[in-house]
C-alpha cells in the first residue's frame, strides 16, 4: 500500500531569493526604523518628565502645564485645516473624475501635482505677504457682524496672522495629496455600479451619491487621515504665519493664538541647551504619539467597513 508523499515545495531561483529577501529586509527596515525613533524619544524625554521651571527655563511649573496648551494648538490647527481642505478636495475630485472633459481633467490633474511639490517655506510667504494682508478685513467683517460667536468674538488683530490663517495655509497644503487619492479611488469605482445607477434613470449626482461615494468612503478617510497627519507635523509654514502666545483659546481672529509643537520646537530649538532639549523632544514624542493614534483610528474606521476595503 503506498502513500501519497507530500507536495515539495518549488524550487527557487537566484533571482527569485533575492527578491524575497530584499522584499523582507525593506519591510523589517521601516519596523526597525520606527522602533529607533520611538526609543531614542523615549530616553531622551525621560529628564523632562520630572523636570521643573528651576532645572528648565522653557517649563513655568511642570512639563505636562507646558505641554498640554501645544498639543491643544496642534490638533486645533490641524482640525481647522481639515474641516476646509476635505470638502474641497471631494469636490475637486469628483470635477475631475466625473464632469470635466478629458483635457481639462488632465490639466487639473497635472496642477493638484504640481502644487503638492511646492515647498513649505513658501506656503508659509505666501501666507504673510498674500493671505494674511487679505484676510484682516474680512476678519474684522467676521467680528463685527459674528462677533457674537464666541469663534468670531475678541479684538481682531490687525496683522491677520491668526491661527485661522495658519489653519488656511494649512488645508491648502494638505489640498493637493487629498485630492490625488480621493481621485484615484473616485477612478476606480466599479463600472457596472455606475452604469446600473444610471440605467436605472439616476442623475449623475444620484450615481455618484449611490455608487461612487460608498465605494470610495475608505479611501477618502484615508486621504483625510494623510492630511491630517501632515498638518499635525507641519513645522515652517505655521511657524512664519502664526503669532503664537503660547495659551488655550478657540478664538480664531485675536492676535493671542495657541501655538503648535513642531512650530514651537523649531522656534526654540536653536537657542534651547541643558534640560530644555530634553522638554523638546519630550513635546516631539507627545506629537509622534498624537500621530500614530490618529493613524491607528482611521485604520479601526477603516476596518469596520470591511465590505468597502477594495477602495483601500
């Protein structure tokens, strides 16, 4: 009685080893990469944990009094930012995946690119010498006909450097990476959904309503957690535009406005020695923290749509 032997496995080539082994190493890198940052965070922001305004200059008490208004400034900023750049990115999408022509979504296409190449430094000129001098008088319009609304109340700064113009700058950076992904995903919705919506006598916006936004809902949070995550770090930009007083305030038009923690480590950084550093890069670990919970809920969002996890 002879028994079946158990399938070998196939052979490997040379080329095929290497691949799989290249293929390993460069996913094991960015764990181990990860794993760097986090532990030289961690034990560098040890000393400031326990610090004080005697041992650190930067500190008024502790490091959680002086963190806490950066981290509210931070995820302000970024909330702002995103709340203004998401529908706009949907709605450019979906203008050049479904009603433009051709050579005009091409065009469109080629400029939402383009701008995502620009670098921040010059977001952040254009934010002082173009949006902030422009903004002031519709500030000052906001504060006396909406003063009322605490967001719109306070003395209007004369300068327009608030964080709502930080938060403006912002979603214009975070615009163009938005719109390319919302675009694509837009792109590869499933033909025969479309064409049986509109068989079925649905308008193009009935379709898009019925069949390409459900199927792109995935896609999109990614896209609105990508930008979120690079407002939250954005340094050069925020750090030129905003007037930051260092407190907690979610007045958007007053010249006394809650700072970020990139911006404030960029500031501080050059003239900062001793146990100041370390409250530095303490405050980098709280953001590094800020990001990767911000991550891990798109992914759990994400993850309970699991009838939609083709668009992703």
């Amino acid at each position: 009685m002879t028994t079946a032997s158990a399938p070998s496995k196939p052979v490997l080539s040379l080329g095929d080893r290497v691949f799989s082994r290249s293929a390993l190493f460069a996913g094991s890198m960015i764990l181990v990469t990860l794993a760097a940052v986090a532990i030289f965070l961690i034990v560098r922001s040890l000393p400031a944990f326990v610090a004080t305004n005697e041992t650190a200059s930067l500190l008024s008490s502790n490091f959680w009094a002086y963190v806490g208004p950066l981290v509210f400034g931070t995820v302000w900023a970024a909330a702002l930012a995103l709340a203004v750049a998401l529908p706009l990115a949907i709605g450019i999408a979906l203008f050049i995946s479904h009603y433009a022509p051709r050579q005009l979504a091409q065009l469109l296409g080629y400029v939402v690119d383009l701008l995502a190449a620009v670098p921040s430094v010059v977001f952040g000129l254009w934010g002082i010498g173009v949006l902030a001098p422009a903004a002031q008088p519709v500030y000052a319009w906001l504060n006396d006909n909406l003063g009322w609304i605490p967001l719109f109340g306070g003395v209007v700064t004369g300068t327009g450097r608030t964080i709502l113009t930080a938060a403006l700058v912002l979603a214009v950076m975070i615009l163009p990476i938005m719109t390319a992904i919302c675009r694509e995903i837009f792109l590869q919705a499933p033909v025969l959904h479309k064409e049986a919506a509109l068989a079925l006598g649905a308008t193009r916006w009935e379709m898009i309503r019925l069949a390409v936004l459900p199927f792109g809902r995935p896609g999109i949070i990614s896209a609105a957690m990508l930008g979120l995550g690079r407002a939250l770090g954005e340094t050069m930009a925020v750090a030129m535009v905003l007037s930051a007083t260092g407190i907690v305030s979610f007045k958007l038009l007053t010249s006394e406005n809650p700072s970020t923690i990139a911006a404030n480590i960029a500031l501080a950084f050059p003239e900062a020695y001793g146990e100041n550093i370390n409250v530095l890069i303490a405050t980098g670990l709280i953001l590094f923290i800020v990001t990767f919970l911000v991550n891990a809920l798109a992914r759990w969002i994400i993850s309970r749509r699991a009838e939609f996890n083709a668009a992703n």
